[in-house]
C-alpha cells in the first residue's frame, strides 16, 4: 500500500513518501509502475556507494529508451529524460530527529522521486513492442519449454492465451506479454544450457538430473568411458520386461542423427496387444560391436531378467547389421537371430540393381523372383527345389555365387525354416522398430535434433514414454476398433460351431472354411494353430472361432473383452494407478461379483502353470490322422451361445424378403419395357454367380448400403453445357480471366492438362520389381 504524505513537485520531478521493507518491494513497485505507463525501467546508477550506514537501499531507474548504456545512433536511444529514484532510510533514533516522517507509525521510510514525462511515444504498436519480457510471461514460457514445446510452439501457445484476453488486439502488441522471436530465442537457449548443461560437456549434468529420475522411477545408467553409452529404462518399459514376449522375440533397430552431437539410438522392442512397447532404450556414440556390446551388458548388468524372467530372449529380429549380429551373438549365444524379410530381399534387389553386380537387365526380374521364392518357400522340400533351381541356371554366376553364400545362413531369412522351428508370431519384418524410429524422429523430435545428449534423456524418458502409454491406453479404453478380429469371424461364418471337437483341456480341432472334412489343431495355452496362418503362433481365423463362441483368452488374440483390457491397462499405468476390473467392460456387460473374477483368475493361473513347458510341436506330432469322428477320447464341444434364436430371426426376415420381391414382381408387371428386362436380367445375373457363404453375405451388406454422393455441391446439366472452354464438370470456376490456350495458370489450362505428370516412385518393392527400376527411398 501506498501512503502518500507529501507530494511535492518541481522541474516535472513528484517527491512521494511511503513504507517499504526492503529491495523487493521496490522492484514490485517499478514493475507495476511500468505497467501503469506501459513503458519499461532499467536500472540506471546505483547511488548508495560508501553510505550504507545510512539507508537500506538508494537505486535509481531510468526508461529504457535513454541514453544510459546506448550508442549515439541506436534506435532504443531517444534520450529520455524519465526515470524513478527510490530511497530506503533505516529508521534509527539519529535518523528520526532529522526526518519527521520516519516518527510516523508505521515509519515512511522510503523517499520516491519521479519523472513520469518521456520524450517519445509510450502507447503505439512500435514503441510497445521494444518492452522487455514480463516476469510472469517468461515464467510461462519456461514452462512450456519443460513440458516439450519448442519456441515456434511456445510462442503460438502464448498468442493463443492472448487472444483469451478483453483486450487481446492491444496485448498482442505489447512486446511484455507478446515478446519478439529473438527474445524467445535466447530464453531457449538459456534454459538449454541451466536444465540440459553445455553442449560440449553434458554428461556432468546428465549425473546431476539422476538422482531426480530415480525419484520417477526412471532408471539412468551412463558409461562415459570412449565410445560412451547411456541406458534409460522407464517404469513402463520395467514392466514390459515381464510380458511373455520379451522372451519369445525382441524387435532392434537403431537410429542415428538424434542429437546434435550426432548420437545413435537403439530401442529393444516387445510385442504387446496394443503395440510395440521397449524393455529398454541405449543412446551410445557409435554404432560399432563395441558399443552394441557395452550397452547390451549394461541392461544385463542392471536388469538380468529383463526377458519375463529369462537371461536372453529366445529370438532377436534386427536388419542386416554386422555389429548389431556380432555383438549380440557375444552377449546372448544361446538367441537365435532372425532377419527382416523385407530389408534382406531389398538388399538383394539393390544389388542386382547396381552395376557391381554385372546381371544384364533383362535378367534382373528373373533372378529376383527365384531369389523371393526360395524366401517364401512353406517346407524344407520346396526350398531345396528352389535352390536346386538356382544352382542350374546357365550364367548368373555372380547372383549363384551371392546365393550360395547367403544359403550359410538360411535359417535366417528362410520361411520355411520359420514354419517348422521358431514362434514369431507372424512378425516376418521389422515394422514394430521400424514404426516406433519414426515416431521418435517425426512426433517426440519433430524432425529437429535435441540439443545434447541430456535433452535427448529427457526427450526419451519423459515425452516419449507418454506417447507409450497413451496409446496403450486408447486400447484399455476400447477406443481402437477390431476390425483384423471381426474380419477373422467373416471367414469363418460358414462353419458351424457345433462341429469343433475338443480333444483336451487346452487342445480343440477346428473344421476348416472351406472343406468341413478337414480338422486343423489348435494349441490354446500356446496361442497356434497348424494351419499356414497359425504355425508361426500367429492369430488365425480358426483361433478366432474358438475365442468367439468359447471365451478362451489367447496370448496372441487382439483386446476384445474387459479381462484383456485390465491386463493392458496394468502393463500401462502400474497396480497402484490402475483402476479395477469393473471399469473396462463393456457397455452391455453385467459387473461380474469380484469371488467369480478371483476364481476365473486362479483356474487361468493353474493352466498356465502346468502347461507352461508345453510346446505346439508337441501337440500336433502327437495327434494321429485317423477317423476323427470314431475316436472316442474326442468329444463334440457345445458352444456357448445358443443359435436357434438367430435362426428364428433368419426365417422370418426372409419371409418378409420374398414377400417384398413378389410385391416388386406385380408392380413391374404392371408396366413391362425393355429397360426393365434389361436391368432385371442383369440383377438376375449377378445373383447366380453367387457360389460361396461368404459372396452372400458381401452382397447382402454391399445392396443394402446407402450410396453418397460425395461433398461436392451438384451443379445442373444445362449450367455445365453452358460452361465455355475446358471448365466442365462440378468443380467451381476459377476467378478472373479466363485461360487462353497458351496460358500455363491454372489447374483448367490447356497446357497443364495436356502435360505429363512425373509421379513420384512408391517405396514398394513388389512394384519396382515387376517395374525392374529401383526401390525408392523413405528417408
């Protein structure tokens, strides 16, 4: 508060006498005197040198469009006169006697001259836009530079919240709440070097911020010694380790250019229903065996049971990297290493491109089709027919040569040897990694490199370890559709599930789709199924049949009930976040009392329990071919749900059909033409080419959708007749002049229609092989 006892003025100078505690109080005062008169005050001369025995304080300020501290010919240099002078007396008997003022309770101790007449413009746009930055805007903005934005997102934030304002038009203006780039700029880069340390030492900084990481639950290892390796393992990614599959297969891949030093990272990925979520993160220097080999002992060496409680992963799929292979192979000998398909086969084609190879071109499509075909062979027999094939070729030496020596290594890259050995869950390449370096770059980065090893700590930890689980959470919640499972079901509308035959507890044969004398098996504890499909532990539509009529949980089926929700929303948020099972059913689904929920839990603990060593070849090697409905160890299975009401449904609503058709009959009799026949004919047509289940329901749903007409405003027949030159159709008429014939502007010239288009090559390299042009790049 101000009290004002005496006001005096002279030579434009007003003397004020008020209380106040110390420097702070003087500071607030200039603040909200400089907002008061929108200018801004600097601190000029400070004038109580020598004579603090005195008085607590003697500042003065001056505008900051004097002549203090300026050159002659700067712009901020307008020579103004204004300024404040603020004087802090102590109060002491000596100083009482000579000051009466200061015998007031509570003593006016504080002595305030000021000038409040500049020489220049105070309220226009130019003039409010040179204030310096408000206090409490830069403390907004820091904010929004610890929550991630950059300063063009900060700044278009702030405009944002200004326009919030009564008086946004003035606000945005005014340089104190609307500051200019520049002075972002330089806050930006002054939060870099107090939060992140410098750019050429950061690690000093990055040992400071650990012991708050920890406090997160975000584990941060650093090994500084040359080539230097960091480890970040978030909360999320901890509990990842203990899914399944981490021990079943793990998805590398590394990235370089993610920081300005040019530092790689490399991100150990696992499968789950919602995505791909990491175990573990490494930001090393090089991507060299060296480092690969640090890193990968530095997560041994801090999380030895980071693969669901095993020492390694039973199968690692990485690209063709020599050092990934090599240093993996040092650290976990007992993992087998699989390549993804589709970065070996484009490598092969790459290479038959390239004028090393010396293949003719004519011979290139050839070779990549033998080459594609032992890849995808289904068994051992078909491959080695492919590599007998291959062996026989006249010329091509160099491409058998190639062959030959990747044949070293087949189990690799061959399908066939997939089919019969290894779990992989249909995960032929590396799109989880490959999917989750974008994200990094493109979403977490927005294509801009951190500023140092430290921010890219932060980046990874923090930003992106939130992106992990809202995404995880969007299925939790049921926001993500299942159309892969719903499809799964369409194929199988023509079995009848009273057909599936149950052999044991966790073993079902399933009749196939299309010939209801074939049986496949199916491994519920396992998740497979010895259809194609299914072999690898992919989810088929035989699974699909099962989950849907028997409520089996698979450990590869999508999240489609409340229990595989919760499951997903514990892996995301923890035991302690988590909110109970109740929360994620369904709409139509009664809350199920909890003694029900804890004995489902415990039989599914049981099962897992004594079928744990259980393997799929197992099963299928012990089942004998034979008579299926003459074994008497095999009893039919009942489903769940009873179809006889559906088949009540089916009988009349087709009552109701054939009534409409006959009624559609007798109008049409009542006036024949040829148009009617016609088109009679042809509806006719098409309903005998029907043969299968499936191409009835299909052309069921597609009659009975309604049309669209799309967004475009229809634009009437004659008024398109009436439309001069090349401007036919319903799209608008452009503005101005028409285009001539040698005019190149428009989209309706003649010139621009008659042009060829250059199109861009697709990354697709199916297409650039039938093409034999090269594969385009993504990056």
């Amino acid at each position: 508060m101000l009290v004002v006892s005496e006001c005096l003025s002279s030579k434009n100078v007003l003397t004020l006498r008020t209380y106040m505690d110390d420097k702070d109080d003087a500071k607030s005062f200039i603040r909200k005197f400089g907002k008061f008169d929108d200018s801004h005050w600097i601190q000029g001369n400070r004038l109580n040198k020598g004579n603090s025995s005195r008085f607590v304080m003697h500042n003065k300020w001056v505008c900051s469009f004097s002549s203090h501290r300026k050159v002659e010919s700067s712009k901020k240099n307008q020579k103004c006169d204004a300024f404040i002078d603020i004087l802090i007396k102590i109060v002491t008997k000596g100083s009482k006697k000579n000051d009466e003022y200061l015998k007031r309770d509570p003593p006016l101790n504080t002595v305030i001259k000021i000038n409040p007449f500049h020489s220049h413009n105070c309220g226009s746009a130019d003039a409010l836009k040179r204030l310096f930055i408000d206090p409490e805007v830069k403390s907004v903005f820091l904010k929004y530079f610890a929550d991630g934005l950059s300063p063009s997102q900060a700044m278009k934030q702030n405009i944002s919240r200004l326009r919030t304002l009564p008086n946004y038009i003035v606000s945005l203006a005014n340089g104190a709440l609307n500051p200019r780039p520049w002075t972002i700029y330089r806050l930006w880069h002054k939060y870099l070097e107090e939060n992140y340390g410098s750019f050429k030492e950061p690690f000093e900084r990055l040992e400071e911020k650990i012991p708050d990481y920890l406090n997160q639950g975000i584990h941060v290892v650093m090994d500084k010694t040359d080539p230097w390796v960091v480890l970040v393992v978030t909360p999320l990614n901890e509990r990842a380790q203990k899914l399944k599959n981490s021990s079943e297969i793990i998805f590398m891949d590394s990235t370089s250019s993610c920081d300005v030093s040019m530092a790689s990272v490399t991100v150990l990925l696992t499968a789950t229903k919602g995505g791909a979520v990491p175990i573990g993160v490494l930001i090393h220097k090089q991507q060299t065996a060296v480092a690969y080999e640090k890193g990968f002992k530095m997560l041994m060496d801090n999380f030895p049971l980071c693969f669901n409680g095993l020492t390694y992963p039973k199968i690692i799929m990485t690209d063709d990297s020599m050092a990934e292979k090599k240093a993996i192979q040092e650290i976990w000998p007992q993992t087998t290493q699989i390549l993804c398909i589709f970065h070996f086969l484009q490598a092969e084609w790459r290479w038959l491109m390239s004028s090393s190879s010396n293949i003719l071109p004519v011979n290139r499509q050839q070779l990549m089709q033998l080459f594609r075909k032992a890849v995808y062979a289904k068994n051992h027999e078909d491959f080695q027919d492919v590599v007998n094939e291959i062996n026989h070729l006249e010329g091509n030496q160099s491409f058998k040569d190639r062959f030959n020596e990747n044949l070293k290594r087949s189990q690799e890259w061959s399908m066939s040897y997939r089919n019969e050995n290894l779990i992989t869950r249909n995960n032929q390449t590396n799109n989880y990694s490959e999917a989750t370096i974008r994200i990094l770059k493109e979403i977490i980065l927005e294509r801009t490199k951190a500023y140092n090893v430290v921010a890219l700590v932060e980046f990874i930890s923090i930003i992106w370890d939130k992106y992990f689980i809202n995404r995880l959470l969007d299925f939790a919640y049921n926001r993500r559709n299942q159309k892969d499972y719903e499809l799964q079901l369409t194929k199988m509308k023509s079995v009848d599930p009273n057909s599936i035959l149950q052999i044991d507890e966790f073993l079902y044969k399933v009749p196939s789709s299309k010939d209801s004398k074939k049986f496949y098996d199916v491994n519920t504890i396992i998740g497979w199924c010895s259809c194609y499909s299914g072999k690898q532990g992919g989810f088929c539509k035989h699974q699909a049949l099962l989950k849907q009529y028997y409520d089996i949980e698979f450990p590869n089926s999508p999240v489609t009930d409340s229990n595989e929700r919760h499951k997903l929303a514990l892996l995301t948020l923890g035991i302690r976040d988590c909110p109970p099972k109740p929360f994620y059913e369904d709409l139509n689904e009664l809350p199920t009392p909890q003694t029900s929920i804890m004995e489902k839990e415990n039989l599914k603990t049981t099962r897992e329990k004594t079928n744990l060593q259980l393997c799929y070849k197992d099963f299928s090697n012990n089942l004998q071919d034979g008579d299926i409905e003459n074994d008497p160890n095999i009893r039919p299975s009942i489903p769940l749900n009873n179809n006889q009401s559906l088949n009540d449904k089916f009988t009349e609503k087709w009552e109701d059909f054939t009534n409409s058709i006959n009624r559609l009959g007798e109008l049409l009799q009542q006036d024949v033409s040829e148009t009617s026949i016609r088109h009679l004919s042809v509806f006719t047509k098409k309903i005998k080419n029907i043969d299968t289940t499936s191409q009835a329901v299909d052309f069921i749903i597609n009659n009975s959708s309604s049309s669209k007409r799309g967004r475009n405003i229809r634009v009437q027949p004659t008024s398109v007749a009436r439309r001069r030159g090349t401007y036919k159709g319903n799209h608008r008429i452009g503005a101005g002049r028409p285009p001539t014939e040698k005019s190149t502007a428009g989209r309706n010239s003649l010139l621009n229609k008659n042009k060829k288009k250059v199109v861009k090559r697709k990354h697709n390299l199916v297409q650039s092989i039938t093409n034999n042009q090269a594969n385009a790049k993504c990056h």
